[in-house]
C-alpha cells in the first residue's frame, strides 16, 4: 500500500483526521450542556475556590472524555477505512449512542446517586422499567424526538465540518479554545492535589460527581479522621473512638419552641407486625417502605428518641441526658425501653413514644408514627413506617430514625430552629440531596440517593443498591464519607478541625 505524503490514501486520512477534529469540537460543545446534569444533582460549591474547581473541571474532564471517546473510536476507523462518507455516517452513530449512554449515566446518577456499571445494571433496568411503565405519550414522544435530534445534530455537524473543511483550518479560534482546555486541565488537578493535601473538602467532594473521576481508598479516610489508627491497624486492626464520644458537647443558647400542634404517638414495634394486620391499607395512612435502621435495638432506639446517630450512645446514655430538644419537657416513654431515665407518662406530652410488642387500639382523631420490627440480622435494615401524618407522604427513597424526629420539630411543631441545632437528620421531603449518615456497631453507615455505604474500623467497606440489595463495585465515594464523617462528629467539638 501507498502511505507517501501525496498518495489519495494518505490524503483521505489527513483530512478525515481534522475533520475528526472538529467533529470532536463540535461534541465536547454538547457533551459540556449534559454534564451540567451532574453538577446539578449534587450541592453547590460554598466558596470561590471549590466554584473555579468546578468550572474548570467541568470544562476540562468532559473535553478530555469526549476527545478520548474520538481516538478510541472514530480516529481508528479513519486510519484503517478512510472513505469519508462512510466514516462520518458510522462516526454520527458511534457519536448518538455515546452521547445516549451520558444522557442514560447523567439520568441513573441524578436519580440514584452513582455511575453505571456492570454491578448496578439490575437497578438501572429496573429504573428504566418502571420509568417506561408509568410513561406518558408525550414523555415517550420526547424521548424519540430527543434521540432524532442528537442523530440529526451528529450528521449534520459531520457534513458541515467536511464540506467547510478548508475554510474551517483557516479559523485560529480552536488553537486559543484548546489552550483553554489544556490549562483548564492543568489547572483542576493542580488544585485537587493542593485540596487533598490540605483537606479542603469543598475542592475534593467534587471527585466522584463527573464519570471517569479520581480513584479512592477507605483506610486513609478513616486515619485522617481519627476513625482509624493506622498503627494499631496493622498490629490488631483496632478502632479509636474514645476521645470523639467522650467529647459529646451540648448544644448552647437553644431557640425557643412552644410545641403547640396536637400530640403525636410514636409506636414502636418490638416484635414483628401481623401481616393481617388491614389498618394500614385505609387512605388516610401512608407508608414508607425505605426506612434504614441499625439492627442492633438500642442504637434504633436512641436514633428515634434523640434524633442523634448512634455515635453518641454511649456518651449520653452514660450521663443519662434527656433529649436536648426537649426543651420543654414535652416528652413522655412507656413499655420496654432502655431510658430508664427519662421521665414516663407525662401529662398532656406532646410526644410519646411506646415501645410495645403489638400494635396498640388506634384512635382515629389521634395523630400516628408506626415503626415495624425488622427481621435482619445484618449491621442495617430497612423496615417500614406508618402514619397518617400528611408531612412523610412526599418522601420517596431512603430515610433514617434520625428523620422522623427532625421531621416532627420541624413540618408538626414549626421548631425548624430547635431541630437543626439538636439532631443529626434530614426533614423528610425536604432535601435537595437525600442522603445520610449513621453508625452502629463500629460501622460507619452512610447513604446517598439509592446506594448504601457501609465502612468498617479496619477500613474495609462495601456498596449497597438500597433498593435491590446487590452490591456495588464502583469506586469509593471518598469526599461524600469525609462530608458524611464531619456531619457525624458534628457534636463532638471536633468537626471542624477534620
């Protein structure tokens, strides 16, 4: 075969070669519009340094994927088949079914919290399932419209790049946008090694949001926050959490709150529920099938009663403190309970918990929470809760016992005030970003969206699809434990040394 300078082959390569060029230009101008999905399902940055790491990052990640998806695919074919109508009909469809599959991973990660993969197929079927079950004609007609256009867009952009291909090379604007690019490259990781290496979380919580990001370990995350002594780790792999619970500090200068909404009873289900059991079906209830507990009893307990992660257990069952949210001694505990302690069967209590085997008579003006008994056996579970209270009927996914009590403060009494500086939970139907954080039985337990992160003492972890149970094989959300770690050690005067 003929490969000089001036034989037809090696012209038809030269040119499909910056037409491939500009073709790729054209897709990291669309590529840079769908990653803006993935910048939205996640919280803003809150400071000048972590918005320029954005910006650049966003700019620079999804050009180097995109030119990456180009030398990958359409670059090799341009060597080997060089025929220029073929190349850019085949490089049209190459390019619709990868921009389809970031419009898919950019869907899955704004609903579901993780990227595709092989691990998490069954989960993104089961999503797209019932998505393509509930569909309407004109979301349905959306989607094939969506998919005539990103074809359309790729045609026409590969016949104009080839027919305008010499006035195109004239154009200097591409030298200066690849510089950009370039330095925008340089620029972000430059930064997110300065951020690793000095803690700077608003930079290093962006690693896992764009697809193909950074890779990240468990052990060091745990070290750097005095969750794991690294020593002791290697000798007997050992845990040291004494000086964070034992520096449990009481919240100071509390607002007040008048607690003047009607009672609630919260009911808590010592032994599994009936499964007869009809009073749930009528419409005035609703029920959450998502609710994660530890299956360990006390710490499920102390996560309802005060409204704290488990971390705190010890401390404050030990000092035999009251919730400090209750403020004005509004609250009351009869049955088999732990906290001995607190007070029972106030009067006129405008909370009240019961911790009984069986489902108590219901009176219908009263308002409700049932939590069932899970049968698990493993660290967490999920388990259900009733109630005719309208403020949970909202809530999709995932929520702790930790939220029913913020939830209540909040939504029930207008005591969002008290709540947010007592408790370490989200207000059910609230959140932008639903996600979460626990631990019991010297297991970090933490959640975002559908997957379930769970962290040993000795640094060894494990990914959970909350609503199918398969485990995930996806890279270690690092910067989303170091926010979830901080949030725990919220109370112990430590946090915002981490």
């Amino acid at each position: 075969m003929n490969l000089t300078p001036h034989s037809p082959f090696s012209s038809k390569a030269s040119q499909l070669l910056s037409w491939g060029h500009w073709f790729t230009f054209a897709n990291i101008g669309l590529v840079l519009v769908i990653a803006l999905t993935y910048l939205a399902a996640d919280s803003a940055p809150n400071s000048i340094a972590g918005w320029a790491y954005m910006l650049v990052t966003w700019l620079s990640h999804t050009s180097f994927i995109t030119f990456c998806a180009f030398v990958l695919t359409v670059f090799p074919l341009s060597l080997v088949f060089p025929y220029p109508r073929h190349i850019r009909g085949m490089a049209a469809i190459i390019a619709t079914l990868g921009i389809l599959t970031l419009c898919l991973d950019a869907f899955v990660y704004y609903q579901q919290g993780y990227h595709i993969s092989l691990q998490s197929l069954p989960e993104i079927v089961s999503l797209l399932v019932g998505m393509i079950n509930g569909l309407s004609f004109a979301t349905a007609l959306f989607v094939i419209l969506l998919v005539a256009a990103i074809l359309t867009f790729e045609l026409i952009v590969g016949n104009h790049a080839w027919r305008h291909l010499e006035q195109l090379k004239s154009y200097k604007f591409p030298r200066y946008a690849t510089g950009v690019l370039v330095s925008c490259f340089a620029i972000s990781h430059l930064m997110h090694v300065w951020a690793d290496a000095n803690n700077y979380f608003d930079i290093t919580k962006q690693d896992n949001v764009l697809p193909l990001s950074y890779p990240t370990t468990a052990k060091t995350l745990l070290a750097r926050h005095e969750l794991l002594d690294l020593n002791e780790y290697q000798q007997a792999r050992t845990v040291r959490l004494e000086n964070a619970t034992t520096n449990y500090q009481l919240p100071a200068n509390l607002p007040a709150c008048e607690f003047n909404a009607e009672p609630v009873e919260i009911v808590v289900l010592t032994e599994p529920l009936d499964t007869d059991n009809s009073l749930f079906s009528d419409k005035a209830w609703f029920t959450q099938t998502q609710l994660l507990v530890p299956t360990n009893t006390l710490d499920q307990y102390f996560n309802l009663v005060y409204g704290l992660p488990a971390y705190y257990r010890s401390t404050v069952t030990e000092r035999r403190l009251t919730p400090v949210w209750n403020t004005a001694n509004t609250l009351s505990i009869s049955g088999a309970t732990p906290f001995d302690y607190l007070e029972q069967d106030i009067e006129h209590s405008k909370v009240s918990f019961l911790f009984s085997p069986k489902m108590p008579e219901v009176n219908e003006d009263k308002n409700y929470i049932v939590i069932e008994k899970s049968i698990d056996k493993s660290i967490v579970a999920q388990t259900k809760l009733h109630t005719n209270l309208p403020y949970f009927s909202n809530h999709n996914g995932l929520m702790q016992g930790n939220d029913i009590m913020m939830t209540l403060l909040d939504q029930h009494f207008n005591c969002g005030a008290l709540a947010q500086q007592t408790m370490l939970g989200n207000v059910v139907g609230s959140e932008s970003v639903n996600q979460g954080v626990n631990y019991s039985q010297g297991v970090l337990i933490a959640y975002k969206k559908d997957r379930i992160i769970l962290v040993n003492h000795d640094g060894s972890h494990k990914q959970i699809s909350a609503k199918e149970g398969f485990h995930l094989d996806q890279k270690l959300d690092t910067p989303f434990l170091v926010q979830s770690i901080k949030r725990l050690k919220q109370f112990t005067g430590k946090a915002s040394g981490l």
